[in-house]
C-alpha cells in the first residue's frame, strides 16, 4: 500500500519526506496541516515502510492501555 491515510488527529492529508540531516537518509510520513497539534511522525529506512507504519491504526476493539482508563 502506497497510499497514506489522512492525519489520525485532524483528519488532513499526509505527506513522506526524506530527511538528508545529519546523513539521516531516513522517510518521515508527517501530517501536511502546520497547525496540527498532535506534532508526530513515523521514521523508516524505506518510504513504504514509512507508510505502513503512518497507517497503522488501532483496532476499533482495542481496549487501551491500563493507564487510559
């Protein structure tokens, strides 16, 4: 899957980038909108393994962890 999902926080679009800092050469998937609060994104080595990792989502019956309830 190539395609990203929109932002888990604000819904918006997603982008991968790829980072050249530091010899970093690393994929970074990151939420297009700047005014986002939620600030995250998911570094790889490849971009598909970016993706994949920016569209994993948790199971609609996952209950959470203890220190959410």
């Amino acid at each position: 899957m190539n395609e990203l999902k929109p932002c888990p926080f604000c819904g918006c679009k997603a982008k991968v980038i790829r980072s050249h800092v530091c010899l970093d050469n690393k994929y970074y998937a990151v939420c297009e909108n700047d005014n986002c609060q939620a600030a995250i994104c998911v570094d790889s080595e490849t971009r598909e393994k970016a993706i994949e990792l920016w569209n994993k989502r948790v199971s609609e019956d996952y209950e959470g962890f203890d220190d959410c309830k």
